[in-house]
C-alpha cells in the first residue's frame, strides 16, 4: 500500500491523501495508518504480569486493566496526534486493519482470561506461575501487531487459533 492510499474517510470533505511527515512526526507509520502507541496498552499488561512474580501486590494494578480497541485507545488517549491516529487507522487497507484488530482481539482475551484464573488462584506462587506463562505467550502476539503495524508482517495468519490454545492450557492449570 502506498501513503496516497491513505485517505480520510470524512464524507463532507474532499478526500486527500494523509501527509506522510505528519503521521511520521505522530509516530503512525506512513505505510500502514498505523500506530505503535497502541501496542502500549498490552505492554503494561504484561509489565503488570511480570511484576506479579516478583510483587504480588500489583495483581490490583492487573485486574484494574480494561482491554480496549484500537479506536477506544486512541480515543481515551490525551496524545496530541489522537484525531490523526483514529484518521489514519480509518483510512488504513481495511485487511492490514482488521488482521490487527484480530490480534488485539486475541491479546484482549488472553489478558482477560489471564486476570481471571490469578483472581481466582489461591496463592502467590501459582498467580506467579500463571502470570509469567501468560505473559510468555502475548509476547510473540505483541510482536506479530508491531511488525503488522510497520508493515513487516508477511505471514498474515489468523492468531484466534493459537490464542485459544494458549488460553484453554492457562485455564486448565
């Protein structure tokens, strides 16, 4: 896809291509429409995660973790460049869109399962374990979004599968 394909979806407005330095400058690659930031959201989940093994008391911190869309992050984002980042993603190739929202979709899932079975566990330790193999497993997704988002993402296959595996073995510990 080129930049010139990326075009506001504004119906009262002429569509014109997005300026490929201002969404360089908002960090949104220009290639895609889409932007890192969002990735964020899942990192300090699993940062959340991670500081469970060593720190119990942040399991608070993880089940006050809310998933959230691409377009609610940006949305109930203070970022400057937030009206250009939704711009961008609505203009974005639909398929590059929806393969990213399809891994958000599944790193959301995996989290909210995650939340629930260290809610539900009854000591520190097992929370610890559960925590470090949930978080090992939206690593490898988090990757996936962030080549997706810079346009390096060549496999295009469907995460739901792997998510679900990964999540029916975390709910049977």
């Amino acid at each position: 896809m080129t930049v010139s394909a990326l075009r506001p979806l504004a119906e009262d407005k002429p569509a014109r291509p997005l300026d490929p330095a201002r969404l360089r400058a908002a960090n949104i690659n220009p290639a895609t429409g889409l932007a890192s930031d969002y990735l964020n959201h899942f990192n300090e989940a699993i940062m959340m995660l991670d500081l469970v093994t060593t720190m119990p008391d942040c399991i608070a911190d993880l089940m006050a973790w809310r998933p959230m869309t691409y377009r609610e992050h940006f949305a109930a984002s203070s970022q400057k460049h937030r009206e250009l980042a939704l711009a961008a993603y609505e203009a974005a190739e639909p398929t590059a869109r929806r393969r990213l929202d399809e891994i958000a979709a599944a790193m959301n899932a995996l989290l909210i399962a995650a939340r629930e079975a260290v809610r539900l566990t009854v000591s520190d330790p097992a929370a610890a374990r559960l925590a470090r193999e949930a978080a090992s497993e939206l690593k490898p997704l988090i990757a996936r979004a962030g080549a997706l988002i810079n346009g390096m993402d060549a496999a295009g296959e469907d995460a739901s599968a792997a998510v679900q595996a990964a999540v029916d073995a975390l709910m049977e510990r």
